[in-house]
C-alpha cells in the first residue's frame, strides 16, 4: 500500500471528515488546526492550540488529515471529491458558519501536490463566474484537535453538520452540463416561438390535454427544453397516461429541473420548470407507476422539441444515446 497525506480545511471539520471517510482509497482522517506557510492571518506557531483559541480568531482553520492509498485513488479525485463540500467563493464561512477558522483551503505536503492542486483549482474556476477563494498552501503547522472532536458525527449522529449529503448524491447523478446550453433572448423567442409555446413557458399557461403534440409519441428520442436545448426528458423514462399529456417518471438528469410550490388554481401542485431557460414545463404528481418509481412528470408539449434518436448525433446530442436506448 502507498500512502499520501493532504490536509483540506472546508468549514467545520466535524462535517468535512466525514464525508472524507466516505470516499474511495480514504484509509484514515482526523481533525485538527492548521496553517499554511507564509499565510498572512497566522501570528505565531502554537505547540497546543484550543478549540476555544480557533474560535477566537487567531488565524488557524479547522482542517482535516487525509490519508488516502495511491494505489486505489488519487490526489485529483480527492480534490474533487473535496469541492462537493464546500462553496469555493465564499471567504471565511461555509454555511451558516462564519469566521477566519471556516475558511476553505489545501494544505500541501509535497512540491508534485502543489502542481496538482493548481491545475484542479483552475479546473474549479471555468465553473464558476466568481473568483475561487480558496487557499493554496504548503502545509505550516497541524495540532490534532481534541478527542471530542475526532470522529464526532461517527459517535454523534445527529450533530450538527453544514454539509448536504443528499444534495451531494444528487450533484453526482449529473450527466447534463449547464453551461453547453444557453437560453433564447425574449426578442428570439417571440420571433421563433409559436404563441402557444410562448405562454406556456413564459406565462405558465398549459396546453389543452389529448390535441398537444407529444402525449402520445413513443418514438425513441430526447425531449430538451425549447427555450435553451437544454435536455429534460429521454423517451426511455416516458409512459403512457389518461391525462393527455407527455408523461415521464423522471427527468434525464435530476439537476435540469427545478421544482417549486404551486397553489394557483386552488389546488396545491409542484411545478416544474428548467434549469438553464427557467421556463415553465409542467407538474409532477406521486401517481406515476410504482415500479419506475412512483413519480409522473406532467410536461406540456410547448415547452419541448423533439429530437428522434437517429438525428441526436447529428444535431449534437450524441453523447446522451446511451440514455436513450435501451
């Protein structure tokens, strides 16, 4: 087995070194205070440092030592492994924790980390429109935090912990990229739209049911938001249903949707819009049939264009046959 250690600071280390434990080729963690070298918020090196001293703000973060096996992993996947947990924009808070202490960092052991941990930052940036903020350092000085600390939510399963694993899974199903697509100007989509498609992802109006144009197709294809060609839907996940609509038990990614409380009409429904065009596409209900899951997606036909599977190549949507055929 060959080992390598790296130290991630990414807010409360209670949080951090338990998802750490979690990732493949992690073979042991523990947390503790760090500094980077030539960091400009540290005053002195400490032989002891308190959790009450970190709070107080005299420079160190809470980090986490991660001991990882090279033969089953490694310091790139670490990393990205590491960014699902944080909000690398953020200076001095990660979630609702604020100060010098939660601030987001790498803390490096080796000169070959170094080089690593830039190229997977500047990998980081091209995803977001503000600066990163976190630091990039040789590791300076780590004090092994206090016993109660180490493997707290391990022993305290309902502590307190900024991170969201649930959201992080979702994260992790993603297969459509945001950035490919980008969504029509109100000048291009009264040129282009018809009326119909118009109000209904921009006015959230619905179509009539049984005279839309997809509820009974069952072509294999994909279905992408027709604002932006943003894909929703795979002819795959699609069903047959009495509503008269385009039904689906579920998007084609789970992170193209976004879902949002509904109580016009006197009735209390989710709607459902897309991600990148923000338009309107329909309802999800939890009548769908159970073994696809028990959800139906109640898409209009106006918020979609049709892609037939023999023509996705061509038009760029080649990389998502695999989900459509089966």
């Amino acid at each position: 087995m060959q080992k390598e250690t790296i130290y991630l600071a990414g807010g409360c280390f209670w949080g951090t070194e338990k998802y750490m434990e979690t990732v493949t080729g992690v073979i042991a963690t523990r947390v503790g205070y760090i500094l980077g070298k030539e960091e400009p918020m540290w005053q002195e090196k400490k032989e002891e440092v308190t959790y009450e001293e970190v709070c107080r703000g005299i420079g160190y973060a809470e980090a986490v030592e991660v001991v990882f096996d090279t033969e089953k992993t490694n310091l790139t996947n670490i990393l990205e492994e590491f960014y699902y947990t944080i909000d690398p924009t953020t200076l001095g808070r990660q979630g609702m924790d604020i100060g010098v202490q939660y601030r987001t960092g790498i803390y490096t052991t080796t000169q070959e980390q170094v080089q690593i941990a830039k190229q997977s930052l500047a990998q980081l940036q091209t995803k977001y429109d503000k600066p990163i903020r976190t630091e990039l350092l040789p590791v300076f000085h780590f004090v092994e935090a206090e016993a109660y600390h180490q493997k707290y939510l391990t022993k305290n399963p309902q502590g307190y912990c900024h991170i969201n694993f649930a959201k992080i899974e979702k994260q992790k199903q993603s297969i459509v990229d945001a950035k490919q697509y980008q969504v029509m100007s109100k000048e291009d989509m009264e040129q282009h739209l018809t009326q119909l498609q118009y109000l209904v992802t921009q006015r959230n109006t619905t179509e009539p049911p049984f005279r839309n144009a997809y509820w009974q197709q069952s072509a294999a294809g994909l279905y992408v938001d027709i604002t932006s060609g943003e894909p929703m839907f795979s002819s795959k996940d699609k069903f047959f249903s009495a509503c008269g609509w385009p039904a689906f038990s579920k998007p084609i990614d789970p992170n193209v949707v976004k879902e949002y409380d509904d109580v016009s009409h006197n009735m209390i429904r989710t709607e459902v819009r897309s991600r990148v065009g923000n338009a309107h596409l329909g309802h999800v209900f939890d009548d769908g049939p159970a073994e696809t899951g028990g959800l139906r997606y109640c898409i209009n036909s106006a918020s979609l264009r049709f892609i037939p599977k023999e023509d996705m190549e061509a038009q760029g949507y080649g990389k998502y046959l695999p989900y459509v055929e089966d």
